[in-house]
C-alpha cells in the first residue's frame, strides 16, 4: 500500500494517528509542528511507541557494541558548540597513529565488538594515503570490525584537501568516497547534522558544510551502496520549526536515495539519532541562556520556519539566547522524529547525553536502538556530562523497560538475542562493580578542564 497524504487533516485526531502509527500516512511538516505543540506528552509517546512497534515489534530492542576512536582532535572549523577541537600545533593537538588504533580496536573486539565509529576534526595535514593505509591496515588486521566512520563535513574537507578530480562537487565527492570504500570504509555517520537551517547553521557551525552540501554526501554515500545515519542537534538558538524542517529534509533526500538507487541496492538513511546540546566549555554555552519571563518570544522561534527560509534579519537577539532542553523536550523531540522519518527504520535513543534513565524512557518514546556500549567518547564529554556503560547494565536497562535486549550489527541484523539465563545481564551477581559511570567535565578557572568520574 502507498503512503498517504492528508495535509487537511487534524493531526491530533486519533484515527490520524492511527493510520500514521500503521505506516499509511504520510505527516505534513505543519501536522508535526502542530503535534509538537499540541499534544501532551505521554500521549504523544505513545503515538510514537505505536509506531515504533508496528516497525519493530513488541519484544526486542537493540544495542550495537562499537568504539568511538577519534583519531585527531585538530580541525580548522571552529563550530560554536564544541569544546573538543584544536589548532594545528597546539599543546594538546593530537593525531592517533594506525598502532594506537587497532590496539583500541583490539580491545573492543575482547569485549565481543562488531564496530568501530571513527570520526575526527578537519586535520589539513593528513593526505589521502594516510586515510587509505589506515582503513587497509585495521581490515587486514580486524576483518570482522564494520568501519563507520568520517561524517559528511570530514568528506567535505576531504574533498578540499585532496583536489581529487571531477567536474563538479558531487563527482570529487564521489570518487574520494569511492578511493575511502575500496580501502575498507563501509558505512556513513550522520555528524555535523546539527540544524540544516541557513540561520542557525551560519550561526553555530562556522567552518562546517551547509545543508545541501552534507545531505549531497549522504546521497553520493547511498549511490555507492553505503548506509549512513542522520543526527540532530537541537536545544541552542534555533526554533521548534527549525527541528521540524531539518527533520523533513532528511525524509525528503532519504525518498530521494531511495527511488534512485532504491532497486540498484544503494544505501539508505538506517537510523535518526537527536540529542540536547551539552553546554560546557563551548562558545555557544556562553551564550545567555533564554528567559521567558523577561525576553519574551524565543527568537529562534520568531525565525524559524517550515521552509528554512527565516534570516537572523528576523530578530535582533537571534543567535544571542539559548533554550537548553531537558528530559521532557527531549522525549517529545525523538516522539515526534518516529512518527515523521516514515522511511526511516530505527531511531536510536540518546543516553550518551541524557542519562541511562531518560534513554531507557525513550524506548517508550518511538526509540527502537539504545545505541552502543560506550568504551570511549572524547568530543560530547568535552561539552558537559557523559555517561559510560558496559553491557550488562545497558541490556538490563532494556529489560526493565520491558523489552528484550539484543545485539545488533551495523546493518540492524540480529547478532545475539538475549531472552535466556545467559544473558549478560542475568549472569552478574554483584551489581555495585558495575554501576553506571557518569562522567562530568569541568571547567577550572584558569580555563582548563577536569574530568570527574562519579559513581552512581
Ligand atoms: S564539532 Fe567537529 S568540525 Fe566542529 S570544530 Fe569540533 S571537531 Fe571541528
């Protein structure tokens, strides 16, 4: 059956949602907003778990167990909101060598890993040799480890750097991606997502791609056969209409990948992951945080619109207050991003950020994924509070939200169900070894940061 479309209809009647839940309509960007406005929350979670259920069942929920290796921390973008980046010669600039690498890779494969998720700052001194060696040294040594790695604005300064042939952009684009996969790249994350709105991303990613450029990527990635992911990163200067709008351009360009290239076995947006912005120690957490009793409207919210077309012209304090979002924003956000990405298969709940508690709340809110153990995570702690959580604690968060846990590989197959006394969490007798570990970055007053680890 085709999707549907009923622009007319009220979005908050229950046979609407009914029909969108069972995957036969079609939402309208302007129905979304009306929900995120509208609805109370629980019962707008619970439109979205109807949904999440109808994709994926009642029983399991997934995780992956990969590591994030950043393997350089020097980047020539100076985005607003990151703590993690440096100069080229800095003190503290570092470029991990392909030895320091497969020996993380060698420890996440002891603890049973599919995945690594190698990401790193905009480093104009590494030509594309280094990137080829590498992906060929960590597949000859870790055949079984999926690459996902170098997110859109990397392949973008790949493309400046290199000045690889091609007549246009998406053909440069095109043969690096080809030289990176011939060398062991499989897969696509979704960084440097953050808002695709013109305003707000002139305003927070200084250096980084626009829209245009990065969902281009994305579709040259699908044409060559690869998966990607999508990310939003929401809760800073934008407006509500502005997650609205980049969360249509994502359903627009995955309908796009898949008709083109759907039928050929091209790629495809697998998964939707959002997170609040973590404040500390970045530019853009300077900012004035928003106070609706003496500000007035949001501003982001008086220039954002459905189209992207709003200009920081709109408002005198656009880009000049904040609005955090907390545990209910949050939730109500990945609500709303289940019941509108209708081509996307998994949205994946973000604890990383939020808490294991509020990520375990998500799979009741249209989340499918908790997404992965975490090992190792250098640029969101650079920001604020992180956690950190083994196995164990992540499938019995799974299973006290009522559901099964499973590990995943990065194409959302099934590796392991844990449905029996052998599940990692059913084999730990002693609970207190293994109790989440929150990590916090602090700020000193000499400028410095302190890592703090608490446990809880
Ligand atoms: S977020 Fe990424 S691209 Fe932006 S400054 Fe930090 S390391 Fe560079």
């Amino acid at each position: 059956m085709s999707i549907q479309r009923r622009p007319e209809a009220d979005p908050c009647d229950p046979s609407v949602l009914t029909d969108v839940a069972a995957g036969h309509l079609r939402l309208t960007a302007a129905q979304c907003m009306r929900l995120y406005q509208e609805m109370p929350l629980a019962e707008l979670g619970r439109w979205a778990d109807a949904r999440c259920r109808t994709l994926h069942g009642d029983h399991i929920r997934t995780y992956v167990i990969d590591r994030n290796i950043n393997y350089t921390n020097v980047c020539t973008a100076k985005c607003t909101f990151c703590a993690f980046r440096r100069d080229l010669g800095a003190d503290d600039a570092y470029t991990l060598g392909s030895d320091e690498i497969c020996t993380k890779i060698e420890e996440l494969e002891a603890i049973g890993g599919t995945q690594i998720l190698m990401q790193g700052g905009m480093n104009p001194e590494l030509p594309l040799a280094w990137y080829e060696d590498l992906l060929g040294e960590i597949k000859s040594s870790h055949p079984n480890v999926h690459i996902h790695a170098f997110s859109p604005p990397e392949v973008v300064e790949f493309v400046n750097f290199f000045d690889p042939p091609g007549s246009d952009f998406r053909a440069k684009v095109k043969w690096v991606l080809s030289r990176l996969q011939a060398a062991g790249l499989e897969s696509i994350p979704g960084g440097g997502g953050e808002i695709f709105a013109p305003a707000v991303r002139q305003k927070i990613g200084m250096g980084k791609c626009d829209a245009e450029v990065w969902l281009t990527v994305m579709h040259v990635a699908h044409e060559l056969g690869m998966n990607t992911s999508a990310t939003m990163m929401f809760g800073h200067i934008e407006g509500i209409a502005d997650r609205i709008h980049h969360m249509d351009l994502v359903r627009q360009w995955q309908d796009r990948s898949l008709a083109d290239f759907g039928e050929a076995g091209g790629g495809r947006y697998m998964a939707f992951i959002s997170w609040p912005f973590q404040r500390e120690n970045t530019p853009l957490g300077r900012v004035q945080e928003w106070n609706p009793d003496a500000d007035g409207a949001f501003p982001g919210d008086i220039v954002a619109t459905l189209d992207g077309t709003g200009t920081k012209a709109d408002h005198a304090e656009f880009g000049r207050r904040v609005r955090l979002a907390g545990a209910s924003e949050y939730l109500r956000t990945q609500a709303i991003s289940r019941l509108m990405l209708d081509n996307i298969y998994s949205i994946g709940a973000s604890w990383v950020t939020m808490g294991p508690h509020v990520g375990q709340l998500a799979l009741s809110f249209g989340a499918s994924d908790m997404g992965s153990v975490m090992m190792e995570e250098n640029v969101v702690s650079a920001a604020g509070t992180t956690y950190c959580l083994s196995e164990p604690v992540l499938c019995h968060l799974i299973r006290d939200a009522g559901f099964t846990p499973a590990q995943r590989d990065n194409g959302y197959d099934l590796l392991a169900v844990h449905d029996t006394e052998a599940s990692p969490d059913l084999q730990v007798e002693d609970w207190s070894a293994l109790r989440r570990n929150r990590l916090h970055i602090q700020s000193t007053e000499a400028g410095e940061t302190v890592a703090i680890s608490v446990e809880q």
